[in-house]
C-alpha cells in the first residue's frame, strides 16, 4: 500500500513542481533575453542557444515567442538591432544588443530582484541548504 502512495505522491509533486516551473519561465523570458544580449551582440539562434546552455536546457522557447519579445524589447527600446547579411546567402538577419536604456533597466532589475534579495546571507544559505 505504501508503494502506491509513494508513486501516486511522486506524480502529485511532479505535476505540482511542472505547473510552477512553466509559470515560472514565462516570466524569466524578458530577463534572460535581455542577459544574452547583455553578454553580446547576437542573432535569434543565438539568442536561443545562450538561453538553452545558460539554463541548463529548462527555458526554451520557439522561434515565434522569441521573435515577438524581441520586437516587444525593441518597441520598449530596451534593444537595438543591426541588419547584417546572412552568413548563407540568404535574407539579412538581425543581431541585437542591449541599448544604454536596457543597460540601464537590467542592472536596475538585478539589483532589485537578484542581488539585493538572494545574495542576502540570510537567503543564501537558505537556498543552500536546499541543496544538501
């Protein structure tokens, strides 16, 4: 009997921890957007490979979301881009970059959401002692 409760416990926790984590990503977009073209000037794939790799493959997105926060990012005017032509021959592609705003509103938002509440001793070592 307790086997079944530990599997049905596990699946329950599992879908529990699934429906917080996509809610959670949808809204870690915009940050690591903005952190990938902080790091460097980059196009879309690879945009989407720093993303990936930076987040050990839990945040992906599809080229149709990534493109529309990209124009949102750039209508909010906290991203520039260049047109460049395309290493295959084909279209001219856009590679983005942070803007001085951008710059400005990122490292805002670190310090508000990232560094000013995690890299408090007190929370640190909370989150470290969930990984033991």
């Amino acid at each position: 009997m307790s086997v079944i409760n530990t599997t049905f416990a596990e699946k329950f926790e599992n879908n529990i921890l699934s429906t917080w984590e996509e809610v959670y990503k949808k809204g870690q977009l915009t940050f690591w957007l903005l952190l990938a073209v902080k790091a460097s000037a980059r196009h879309m794939a690879d945009i989407r490979g720093f993303i990936q790799e930076a987040t050990n493959g839990t945040l992906t997105a599809d080229d149709q979301s990534l493109y529309r926060a990209l124009r949102r990012l750039h209508s909010m005017q906290l991203i520039n881009f260049q047109e460049e032509p395309s290493d295959q021959g084909g279209p001219d592609r856009k590679v983005y970059a942070l803007s001085e705003t951008g710059q400005r509103v990122l490292g805002q938002f670190i310090e508000r959401n990232i560094t000013g509440i995690f890299y408090k001793p007190e929370i640190k070592q909370l989150l470290e002692e969930g990984e033991k």
